[in-house]
C-alpha cells in the first residue's frame, strides 16, 4: 500500500499558527484541494488544502495545537492503491458475475451513505466559518446560497433566525400538546377572556426583540439627593405655587444629554446584513406606559430642544392619549431610546427588553433613601436604581458602564441647577 504525509505548506513567515477548525475526520475520503484544518493568525484566518487524493489513515492535529511549515497534518492511503490492493486481494470466485438491479440499487444507496458521512464540509471562507463559530453554529448544517452551496455570513444569519422561529414554534406545539392533556376547569371554576388588542400585538415585536438581540444588562445606582431637593421646591413664578413635575421629566432630559455624548446608543442596525447602522440625529426618547390595555411606548419628540417643564406637561399628554387609545400609531415609531419605569409601583432592579430596533433602554426603579459612605461618614442620601439594557452587537460592557457613569452625573448635583425648567 501506498501511504503518504499532508504537511503544512508554505505559509510565508507565519510559525506557530493556531488551529482553529479540523474540517476532516479519521477514514474520510478526500480529493486534492479539499479543505483540512483553518489556521488563524493575528493577521488573518487560512484554510489548508489536500495535496493529494486518498483515504485519510490518520489525523495528527487537533483544535488549539500550533503548527508551522512542514508539520504533519495528516497520513492518506492513495485511493489509486486501495483499489488495486481490494481487487488483487479477492480471489476470482468470490467475484460477482452478475449484478441484480435491486442489487445495484442497494449498493448506491450504500454509496450514498458514505458520501453523505465523509463528504466535503461546507464551502466557505475563514471569516465566515469563524462568524459561525462564535455564534456556536455548526456550519456544516447551514444551507449555501452561493454557487456551489457556498456559505455566506447570511446564510449563517438566516440559520440561526430560522432556528430560533422553530425553537419557539416547537415550544408552543410543546405546550399545546400538554395543555390538551387536561383542562384547567378540571381543578376548579376558571374564566375565559379575551387577550387585550394591545398586548396581541406587541407580544410579536417583544418575541422579536428577545430572540434577535443579545441583551445584556448593567445595573447602578445614581445620587439624586440635590435633584430631589430641587425638584420639590420648585415654585411657580407668578402664584407662588408648588410646581408638580415628576422625576421622569428629569430623567428624560439628562437621557439626551448622555446620548449626545454617546452616538451609539442612538443607533439602529436593522441593516445588519449589509454591514451598516443607522445613526440617528434626531432625540425621540420614547416612555413605557402602563394602560389597562397593555404597555405602550409613544414618543417624546425632540426631547433635547424641551426644558423640564414642557418635558412633565406633554408626558402627562401623551401618557393620558394611550390610556384613552387616542394616540396616533405613527408616535409609537421611529426612537432614539426608551425609558421603562417602574418607580411609581416600587422595586428596584430587572432586566427591560431592548424595543426593536432601538438598541438600548432604560430601567428606572423606586426612589429610595439609603445609607452612602462619603467624605469619612455614613450620611443619607436618595438614590435611584437604574438598570440599563443594551444589544451587545454594537455596545460592549465598558461603553455600557460609562454611558450610566455618565447618566449619573447628569443627575446629580451638579446637573438640576443648569436646567431650564
């Protein structure tokens, strides 16, 4: 028999070169050109081909070992050889003189079979296979829309939507069929109604945005004892009344500010498969509002050019046009970022659902007084939570942690007097 080494080649001034992906397997039939193992550098990621055809004996690296020029990658039998030594080696009388058609049959069934478990892995680039990778796709499962069934980074992309439709589609046929093995009315007086309009529809974009965005989310706390201070002594000029404006209308105004230093924040990639985001110039932020039928996000407009006070007076407008479902649809659309509070109800910290395909929001919890070391001493101070969530496609951690640092200067001691009110 004949056997021979597949080294690595030529590989200009690279040397100890990681392996990040065996694309083979020990008894595999390959052909000159096939794809062995990827290589990655700092550089750049390198597929290895075949020198030759035959059937591999064995397999000498492995994900996460190092090589360099010359290094053995794998032993091949020359398929030439294999088979001549088969046909040399079976006495004439065991030879088949005929062939039966359900035999032949039989024998390209089996042949397929072979093909199927030893065939070449997907066609497709180093940078797609490592795209691949870190989203843990196995990218021989993934369908080629290219010529020849080359894999492109859609085609991973639309895989892993697919996946997560099915997924979800599967849960529900799960439950289905385990809720049909009994009825709740069987363990006491139930009733049925109608699940609101409201809440209908936007279960599918929150479906949507929980499935297709990586959400991560940063919790804090801000120092809001000043702007607290300053917020209820606040007085009408002419009646010399108590001004009621929420902490909301704050909130949202220090929100632009960070926003404006932070452009990212104020992003949309809807358009991911090209490879752009949409930045937006524009400051709608939009405001979570609990009605009796169901949660609704209209928009504040413009809320960076709006002083505090026309801030408190349309959230009170808007708020009330989506518990009387008076407000036009068009305002549900087209924000920079929302806020989700919950300080009107209480608790602290929770994890809020990005609105698509906004990339960011904000979760603010109940006000509370609490005990803060500073300058030597425990004083008492009121601080608010805050639990910011983000897509980490286009925000990463630290960016995350110095857009709330940020939020919480803006709502300190310093910011409430600047303000316009």
């Amino acid at each position: 028999m004949s056997k021979k080494d597949i080294k690595v080649p030529n590989i200009g001034e690279f040397k100890d070169v990681e392996v990040i992906e065996v694309l083979i397997k020990k008894g595999q039939k390959i052909k000159k050109n096939d794809p062995l193992i990827t290589i990655e550098s700092d550089k750049s990621s390198v597929e290895i081909p075949s020198s030759d055809d035959g059937t591999i004996i064995s397999l000498n690296v492995k994900i996460g070992d190092k090589v360099s020029e010359g290094d053995k990658i794998i032993e091949i039998e020359s398929e030439k050889e294999i088979k001549e030594t088969s046909a040399q080696e079976l006495p004439k009388s065991q030879l088949p003189k005929e062939i039966k058609k359900n035999d032949l049959k039989k024998t390209n069934e089996s042949e397929n079979i072979i093909a199927k478990d030893f065939s070449t892995k997907a066609s497709a680039s180093p940078k797609v296979r490592k795209f691949a990778r870190e989203l843990g796709v196995n990218i021989n499962k993934v369908p080629g829309s290219e010529r020849q069934g080359r894999v492109t980074e859609s085609d991973v992309k639309l895989f892993v939507a697919t996946k997560s439709d099915k997924s979800f589609k599967d849960q529900n046929t799960i439950e289905k069929k385990i809720e049909l093995e009994y009825s709740h009315s069987d363990f006491g007086e139930v009733d049925i109604k109608d699940i609101p309009r409201v809440k209908k529809l936007s279960s599918k974009y929150l479906m949507n945005s929980w499935t297709k965005i990586p959400h991560v989310t940063n919790h804090d706390e801000a120092d809001i004892t000043e702007l607290e201070e300053f917020r209820t002594s606040l007085t009408d000029v002419y009646t010399g009344e108590k001004k009621k404006i929420t902490p909301l209308a704050f909130i949202v105004k220090a929100l632009t500010t960070s926003l404006k230093k932070f452009p990212n924040f104020n992003t949309s990639i809807d358009q991911i498969e090209n490879g752009k985001m949409t930045v937006k110039k524009y400051y709608h932020v939009g405001i979570a509002v609990d009605t009796p039928n169901g949660l609704m996000v209209p928009k504040l407009r413009n809320a960076d050019n709006k002083n505090i006070s026309l801030i408190s007076t349309e959230l009170k407008k808007i708020s009330q046009q989506c518990r009387d479902l008076k407000i036009d649809k068009k305002e549900l659309f087209g924000g920079s970022m929302t806020i989700t509070s919950l300080g009107g109800i209480g608790g602290s910290f929770f994890t809020p659902i990005i609105n698509y395909p906004e990339v960011a929001i904000l979760g603010v919890g109940r006000v509370e007084k609490k005990q803060v070391f500073m300058d030597g001493k425990f004083v008492t101070r009121t601080m608010l939570p805050l639990s910011l969530s983000y897509d980490h496609r286009i925000i990463d951690g630290a960016e995350a942690a110095r857009f709330n640092n940020d939020l919480k200067e803006n709502l300190g001691k310093n910011f409430a007097y600047k303000l316009a009110v």
